[in-house]
C-alpha cells in the first residue's frame, strides 16, 4: 500500500489546484456583482465641492457630445436608489423637450434634481425646491441652463398673451429689455435674451432666498449659468 501514496499524493495536490484555479477564476465575477451599480451616496455627496460637482457635469455633457456616454443598468439603479438620493447638483432648466438634464450631462438616476419650467424662470416654488435640494439632501451646485432657440423667450420677445402662459413670459420680460431691441426672428438676438435671462435668474435665486444666498456666501454651495445649444449638444458655461 505504501507505494499507492505518491499516487494519491499527486491527485490530491491535483485537486487543490484545480479548486483554486476555479476560485480565482470566480471572484472577480463574485466581486462585480456584489459591487452593484455606482449612484450617488452619502459619502460621494460630502466629498464633492461645487467646484469638483461643476466639473462632473463638464465632463459628463463632453462625453455626451462625442458619443461616449456611461453604460448603465437602469433597473439596477431604481434598486440601489430606493432607499434614499444624494443628488450632487440641481438644475433649473427650460421644459423644452430638446433638452433632457439627465441625457446632456450624461448622469444617472439620484445623480441630479432637475426643476424644470418654461423659460428657467424662477418662482416662489423653485426657491423653495432648491432650498430643499441644498439645504436638506446636501446638493453642492445650482445651474440655471438655458438654451438656443427657446421657445418661451421667443413669446416673451413677442410680448405674447395666453392665459396662464402670460404672466411666466413676463418674468423674462426684464431680460429682454436689458438686451435691447430685436427680434424673435433673429437668433442672435434670442440667444442673446435667453443668456441674459439666465443671469436675471441667477440674481433672483440669490435676492429672493436667503437660505441660498447664505450657503452661497459660506462657499458650501456654488451657483452657475450655462446656455446648452439644441444644434450641437453643447453646455457653454457663462462666466462668473
């Protein structure tokens, strides 16, 4: 019997290698699908100053622009969001159809707070939106994005009546006075109003609210304008 042991010895030790062969091979897999899908956390929130937030967004809307968006597992993302949002920056932007938040800034599900009116205007109910985006969920950066071509700055060049439609088109009304006399017709000059209503709303959220404005002296909270091009796809961020 004896000389079986080196036969046996050499199976066994087969065997062992075998095994952790099979195991190696197996835990990276185990690994990714323990890992689960990235969203924002806690963590990932507190990390983030405007600053790095407002770099986030540059650099998910360039991915966007040359067709290299994330690969992303939307149910997967409804599953590890359930529990809460940690949402790193809240968007004011027009409800044109053209301009979908999540889509242009290449972002998923808790990624951003979208607020979304005709015109980016602001109004007592965006205020207090954004105060509970910031002051509350912990967001880090409010953009007021625009866009080429808006409609609704067209109406309010136009001076336009429509039932609840006339009074929103007057809160643009001061942008086009501060950009002079032109027309809807000229898209220069609607461009040129829609980026001067983004300022006029940016001066409103910083007058009107106190809670934000306070947050923005401390530095917690970073405010940007930006106008998104429906032609190109591009997010220009006006300057400070």
């Amino acid at each position: 019997m004896r000389g079986a042991e080196p036969t046996t010895y050499l199976f066994v030790v087969t065997l062992l290698v075998a095994f952790s062969s099979s195991a190696f091979a197996q835990t990276p897999t185990d690994a990714t699908a323990k890992k689960g899908p990235r969203v924002q956390t806690a963590e990932s929130q507190a990390a983030l100053t405007p600053a790095s937030a407002l770099e986030k967004l540059k650099k998910g809307n360039a991915r966007f622009v040359e067709k290299n968006m994330r690969s992303r597992d939307w149910m997967a993302k409804v599953s590890a969001t359930a529990g809460g949002q940690y949402p790193f920056a809240t968007i004011l932007a027009c409800m044109d159809s053209r301009a979908p938040i999540e889509l242009i800034f290449d972002q998923g599900i808790g990624d951003v707070f979208g607020i979304r009116i005709a015109g980016n205007v602001v109004n007592d109910d965006v205020l207090g939106s954004m105060e509970y985006a910031t002051k509350v969920v912990g967001s880090k950066l409010i953009v007021v994005l625009g866009h080429t071509s808006c409609g609704a700055v067209k109406g309010s060049i136009d001076d336009a009546k429509l039932g609840n439609l006339t009074q929103l088109l007057e809160k643009i009304r001061p942008a086009v006075s501060a950009s002079g006399s032109g027309s809807s017709k000229d898209d220069a000059y609607v461009n040129k109003v829609a980026q001067a209503n983004v300022s006029q709303a940016m001066k409103e959220i910083r007058e009107k609210s106190p809670t934000i404005k306070e947050q923005l002296d401390a530095g917690t909270v970073g405010l940007v304008g930006a106008i998104y091009d429906v032609s190109t796809g591009q997010v220009a961020f006006l300057p400070d």
